[in-house]
C-alpha cells in the first residue's frame, strides 16, 4: 500500500459562535489554511500510479473554490467552522470523487495548530 499526498492553500475567515461573550474568536477573524488529502492505494500497473495527480488537482480546485475568501459559518455545512468540522468536511466533498481519500489534514501553521481525520 503506497499513498500520495497534495496540498492546497486558502484564506478564508470565520467565527465561532458559541464562544463567550469577549473572546476573540468569538468576533469575525481569518487564517490562513493549508489542507492536505491523502490518499492509499496500489498503484495501477499500466500507469504506475495510485491516482494521476491531474485528477486530484481539478478535485482539490473545487474544494478550494468553495472555501478561499469566504466566510466559514456562511458555507453549507460549515456553520460551526471549527478544525474538526473543516477536514470532515472537506474529506466529504472529495470521497466521491476521490474514493482512494484516507486522510485530510487541515493546518494553521501561523498558529502551530492543526486536525487530521482519516477515513473509517
């Protein structure tokens, strides 16, 4: 079993809103994020390849289209915009498409912090 792994990047902003009252993240603010979607398979013998990255690339531009400058809680799905919620999320918009999906990590580097949920 062999497994490639491609990223992306998007800036988007978001809020929680069951934050108390005067914390921070309870008002509008942004990251910047860096998914990455991993995914396992054996590479097919004609073409060498778990999945051809050209796929991937047009799956991930979907995704990112959905998410780059928007606001989180204004995304279907994503009304509570937490780390936990986006990769789930993310991972259910890209399974279809991408069955060899096994893993997305979604990271806030400017914050050292970072999810990753893999697939059952």
């Amino acid at each position: 079993m062999l497994e490639i792994t491609k990223s992306f990047a998007f800036e988007a902003a978001h809020y929680q809103p069951h934050a108390p009252a005067g914390h921070p993240n309870a008002r509008v603010h942004g990251h910047s994020f860096i998914a990455e979607v991993t995914l396992a398979g054996t590479p097919d013998p004609v073409h060498g390849m778990i999945r051809n990255l050209d796929d991937v690339e047009a799956a991930l531009s979907d995704v990112r289209d959905s998410l780059d400058h928007h606001l989180l809680n204004e995304v279907a799905g994503l009304e509570l915009p937490t780390m936990e919620k986006l990769c789930m999320w993310i991972h259910d918009r890209l399974k279809p498409t991408l069955p060899e999906l096994v893993q997305v990590t979604v990271r806030r580097r400017s914050l050292g912090q970072s999810c990753t949920y893999r697939s059952a």
